[in-house]
C-alpha cells in the first residue's frame, strides 16, 4: 500500500504543468483543472461496484484507469493532491439542501475542504456535481465571489454555513456545513450508505457532471437525459435512447474510460427502461 500519492501522474491526468507550491494560484490553477479533467460520476454505485477511498483505490481509479467519482472520491483524492504540495488540509461534512424545500433535514452525506493558506481560510469542492465549484471560495460571509462559471456566496444562519450559487439570476442554496474536521472512518460510513442503500439515487440512476471553463458550460447527464448548460441562461437537452448513445456521451462529453463487460449495457438498458415507465 502506498502513503504518497504519484504527484506526476495525477498533473498529467489532469494537464496540470505548473508550480508545487502551496500558494494561492497553485491552489486555484489545481482545482479548476481537476473538476474538468475529472468528472463527477456514480457508476460504481450503479454497477453495484465498491466504492473504496483508501488512496491507492482513489488513484488507481481515477487517475489510472481515467474514471471519475462522487464527492468523497473527488475530495479525498484532492485531498492526498495538496496535502503532498505543503497546504494544511482539513475535511468537512455538509448537509445538501440543493432543491430541497425549507427545513428539510438531510444526512451529513457531502464532503468538501478546508484550507488554511497564509491566514486566510479557503473552501474547495471538486466534487458537487452539476454545481461543482470550478475556484476555491474564501470562508467570508456575506461576499460575493466570482468564479470561472456561476458567482457563489456564503451567509451564516444559526451558526452554520451556507453556500448558495447565483443560477439564472436567483441565489439557491447548495449545501449547509460548519467547521468541525471530519475524517476518513466518518467519509467510510457515509459514503458506503449512499453506494448501498437500495433506493439511493447513487444506486437506482445514473448522474455524470463536468464543467468546460474554455467553452462556459456545464455538461449534466440524468440516467438518459444529456443538458448542456451554457452560462449565458441557455440550455440544450437531448435524449439518449440506446446504451451505445449513453456510452457514447460519457466517452466524448465527459471523457470517461468506461469499465468493460456487458454489466454496464446491461444496467444502462434498465436506466432507459426506467425513465420510458416514468414517463408513459
């Protein structure tokens, strides 16, 4: 078992050439090449795959075989990325409260990222999906902070945090956390829960995400529903109704080496199947 990540080999998964230094525009620079390099993505789940986040499984899959991964995935592995460059790393637990109504209480089921740099405190998210952040956000209330793609902002309410995104003009909360440090056996409980439990949506759909900052988009996969979202309010959706078409679009939009056999035609046929009932 290694103890180190393979440094070079991560950069060149991601088409990282620049400084290790644990300063700011490294931290920048890094985190927007991973979310486009990387993409989110729940096969595993689907496939009924293990989910592993010890590091040698988070580097083999997604640096190795060109596969991407939910939250604790991205962020653990990030996580290894900056620790091994000198930044002071701490992990977090949030509540997502992305489309839910008021009040509702979900399970601390997100991870995402401390980091304490020359006294300041950023926070980093490789791995939220179709909100993923494409820039690390200062841990200051009440600022609006500029990204590659959507402006962001944190508010506090009853001593908690609250990240909201600005999505066509409205602020929508995306997850609420605090800064108690997580750690690996508490990321191991949550996430085996949402790869295993028979009505996650991790195991009943299939969900892929990644955001292309050259062209100022987000690319959104829903079982076979394909949205391209464009930063300027457009959206285009298509249907995909073939597992060669749904192959295709994971291959091309989200740059994915897809594992081989015919488990995932197989389970890509029941994801269609599933959305022409719920349709009909």
């Amino acid at each position: 078992m290694s103890s180190a990540i393979d440094l070079d080999a991560y950069f060149a998964r991601i088409g990282y050439e620049g400084a290790r230094e644990a300063n700011e525009r490294t931290l920048r620079t890094l985190h927007e090449h991973h979310t486009q390099a990387i993409p989110f993505e729940n096969l595993n789940p689907l496939l009924g795959l293990p989910v592993k986040l010890d590091l040698d499984s988070l580097e083999q899959k997604m640096v190795h075989q060109n596969r991407g991964g939910y939250c604790f995935e991205q962020n653990l592995l990030f996580k290894h990325v900056l620790e091994a460059i000198g930044f002071s790393v701490k992990g977090l637990a949030a509540r997502i409260r992305w489309n839910l109504p008021d009040g509702r209480i979900t399970p601390r089921g997100h991870m995402l990222l401390l980091i304490n740099l020359d006294g300041k405190n950023y926070l980093a998210d490789t791995g939220f999906g179709g909100l993923t952040l494409t820039d690390p956000l200062l841990l200051e209330p009440d600022k609006i902070q500029e990204t590659t793609h959507e402006s962001y902002r944190l508010i506090k309410e009853d001593g908690l945090y609250i990240e909201q995104a600005l999505v066509r003009g409205e602020w929508k909360s995306t997850y609420s956390f605090d800064l108690q440090e997580q750690f690996l056996p508490d990321y191991e409980v949550s996430s085996w829960y949402l790869s295993n439990k028979p009505d996650s949506h991790f195991v009943t759909g299939l969900i892929a995400a990644r955001p292309d900052v050259e062209k100022n988009l987000r690319y959104a996969l829903h079982n076979n529903k394909l949205s391209v979202h464009h930063l300027d309010g457009e959206t285009e959706k298509r249907r995909l109704d073939t597992p060669a078409e749904i192959r295709e679009v994971l291959e091309t939009y989200f740059q994915l080496t897809l594992p081989g056999g015919n488990e995932l035609d197989e389970k890509l046929q029941q994801v269609i199947n599933s959305e022409k009932e719920t349709t009909s």
